[in-house]
C-alpha cells in the first residue's frame, strides 16, 4: 500500500502553481482586481441595488480567469477527452482541490461561486449519459463555449430535500400537431437564473406524491414568457443569484425531455458523488488554511512577552483540528481512489455512504476551523481584514446544500444499518437469537 502522490501528480500541481503565478495573480492585481478578495470583498462583488446580484465586472473578471485556464488545458481537466479535457480522476481531483483551496482567497479558487481553474463541470457528463444527440450537439459545447447555460431547478418553497413530494406539474399537451408538456409550478434556489438560458426543471408527469419514479426534467428556455424571477432570496454571503421561480402555462415540446420519462430523479443524482468528493476535498483545503494561518499567527503573537502558541489553550484546539484533518485527507483520497475503481452507478450501491461521510464531516470541519482561526486571531480574525468570516460565511452555506448534513448521516445510518447499501442482505437477516446474551455470544 502506497500513500505517495503519484510523481505525475505532484508535477501537475507545480505546473498549476506556476501557472497561477504567471496568470492568475498578475490578473487579481490588475485594476484593482483585488476589491474582490480584500476586506471590500462583499461589497465589491454585490450590487446591492439590483436584487443583490453579483456586479457584471466581478462575473467578467470569473470569465476571464476561466478563459485563460481553459487556454492553458487546465479548465477542462476532468472531463473525458473528447470534451477537450485530461480525464482527470476523481483521486487526481480531490487533491488538486485541496490544494487549491489551501492557498487561501484568491481567483485561483472561489468557492462562493463554484469557480476554479480546473473546472468541475457536472452538466457536460449529464448531457452525454442523458441527452439526445440533438441535446448533445446544442448543449456541451455550448456550455463550454458560454453561450449555454443550464440551472437546476429542482427545490421548491414547501419542498427541499424530499423531492418526491414536488408540486410543479407537467401534463401532456398537443400544440400545433407537436405533442408536449404543459407546466406549473415553483422553484427555489435556482442558482444562476439571472445568465441561464434553460433550467433543468423536475416536474411530476406522472405517478402518485411520493412515488420515486414518474419525476421528468424538461429543458425549459429561462425567458420564456411564463417564467418569472419572483425574488432573489438574500443569504449569509452575498451576493446572490439564487431566485425564487414561478413557471405558469409554459409549454414544451416533448424534445425538451432530458433523460427517460419519469426517470428524472436518478438524473439529478447522477452528479451527486462527483460533486460531493470534490466539494469535499475543497472544504479540506480551506480547513487546512485556516488552522496554518493560525499557528504562523500564534508562534508570531507575543502577548505578556510570550508566543501565544505557548498556551494549551491555543494549542489543543488547533491540535485536534489538525488532527481531523489528517484523518479526514485519507478518507477523501481512499473514497475519491475507490470512486474511480468502479463504474459510476457502482458508487451509490457501494460506497456512497463514504462519499457522504466525506462531504458532511469536511463541511463542518472546515466551518470549526474557520471560527477557530478568528478566535486565535482575536479581533483582527473577527474583521474582513482576514479571510475566515468569509470562509465560515460561505461553508456554512455546504453543510445544507450539498445535500444537509441531516440528509448525508441518515445515508450513512442506512448503509451502516443496512437499510440499503452491500450489508442489507446480511444485516436484514439478523435476529435476537443472533445477539442474545443469554446463549454466549
């Protein structure tokens, strides 16, 4: 068993260090490109008049950062080659994550808005597991190219993780000899609705309120006339471009279904995994920041004449961060390793408990990590003159959206139980005769 980073690795990783150097910096220096991440950071990117929407230079800065990535290889590099990309692994993934976000704020990584120089990409896989040709020829390299942009629309205002029970409903509908779906309903949180050109809209076509099947996504164009921003809804770090969404009397044709009929829940997990090992190992990495900030800071710091990391105080708490950390590394890499040692629908049946393991606990790590630093750092943490208001801020924000950390535990207490996952044979045949006390066992 071999713990080492693989050298290829660990080249790649110089190479992005170096490319961030010579690109990414020289940018964030340039007209004051530095509001966004100093302490006027909020601000800068907020346009607090207009629904508190990200300000149209901020967004372009994100493009062009992007667009110099994806120049020099380095955007698409998880995606299979024929997208363009380096079929990047998942364990290739959470390392570079990690160490991204270790570096601290900067466009080198963003998570507030799901940027990166290496690009995640969720919607590229989906549309070549589940599109159409039609769908595939229209959809990937338009959204690689930026003229495509799709959102989720799959929570509603009574709805949130029990999608089952989602009241927007599509019914069929002939219009013009074009046979389609007529919708109603409403969505929330359908992040990035102010540059989308179509949501990805989970409707009930068919089937009873908490049936798992008879759930469609329709590709639903976002300007259609029946559809209405009713609100953005302000959150924890702004700015924000999460609405509420009404759709009334929208019709599509039948070509706008994006995956099987009725099949629509297994789509909008198809990404899931992916998407949580890697947002895992990024929140790893902001932990990792924020406890290193801390011991520079308390080694430095001499109140009464003595380094502040003289004190038990300071030190044990950061001693059992750092600890977690460790663990945690190894936890992520093994799930992230096993991950690409199976098929994708492998993992939810395997080891999709792990992966939630993984996200859940980085999460909340990292949020410990971040109150941590400010309360070593004192007043100064607690300022925006550091970065880890703004770190605790947005992963707070991971430990409800990436799925809750209530809905992750119940998948582990499933698996662990063996409600589902490989040991629900096994442990489905337990009985009392088998832990009874009584007969020595």
């Amino acid at each position: 068993m071999d713990f080492n980073l693989p050298p290829e690795l660990t080249a790649y990783l110089a190479e992005l260090d170096q490319f961030i150097a010579d690109e990414i910096k020289p940018l964030e220096a340039e007209n004051d490109n530095i509001r966004f991440f100093d302490h006027r950071r909020e601000w800068a990117r907020t346009d607090f008049d207009n629904d508190g929407l990200p300000r149209p230079e901020w967004e372009a800065l994100l493009r062009e950062a992007k667009k110099r990535a994806d120049k020099a290889g380095h955007f698409r590099f998880c995606l299979p080659e024929e997208f363009g990309g380096k079929n990047g692994s998942n364990l290739w993934m959470t390392v570079i994550r990690e160490h991204l976000a270790a570096k601290g704020l900067g466009l080198h990584y963003d998570q507030q808005t799901e940027h990166a120089i290496v690009g995640n990409h969720p919607f590229i896989v989906m549309f070549r597991d589940f599109g159409t040709q039609d769908q595939k020829d229209e959809f990937i390299n338009g959204i690689l190219e930026g003229h495509r942009r799709v959102t989720f629309g799959l929570t509603e205002p009574y709805h949130g993780s029990d999608a089952t029970h989602m009241e927007t409903r599509a019914v069929p509908e002939t219009r013009n000899g074009t046979p389609g779906f007529l919708i109603n309903g409403e969505k929330m949180w359908t992040s990035g609705m102010h540059h989308a050109t179509h949501v990805g809209l989970f409707c009930r076509t068919e089937g009873k309120d908490g049936d798992a099947k008879g759930i469609t996504c329709l590709l639903v164009p976002a300007r259609d006339e029946g559809v209405k921003i009713e609100q953005y809804l302000w959150t924890f770090n702004m700015p924000t471009d999460h609405p509420r969404v009404s759709f009334s009397d929208v019709w599509v044709p039948e070509t706008a279904m994006f995956g099987p009929p009725g099949g629509g829940l297994p789509l909008a997990q198809s990404f899931v995994h992916e998407n949580r090992i890697r947002q895992a190992a990024g929140s790893l990495g902001s932990a990792v920041y924020c406890i290193e900030q801390s011991v520079k800071y308390a080694r430095a710091r001499k109140p009464f004449g003595q380094p502040l990391s003289d004190n038990q105080a300071i030190q044990w708490p950061l001693v059992e961060l750092a600890t977690q950390v460790e663990m945690l590394r190894l936890l992520i890499r093994k799930t992230a390793w096993e991950m690409d040692q199976m098929p994708h629908p492998e993992v939810e049946k395997r080891i999709s408990d792990k992966v939630s393991m993984c996200n859940y606990w980085s999460n909340r790590l990292c949020c410990e990590a971040a109150d941590r630093a400010m309360q070593v750092h004192g007043g100064i943490g607690y300022s925006r003159h550091k970065a880890f208001e703004h770190i605790y801020r947005h992963h707070r924000r991971y430990r409800i959206t990436e799925g809750s950390e209530e809905i992750q535990m119940r998948k582990v207490a499933a698996f662990l139980f063996g409600y589902m996952g490989p040991r629900k044979k096994e442990l489905s045949a337990i009985t009392w005769d088998d832990v009874d006390y009584r007969k020595g066992r």
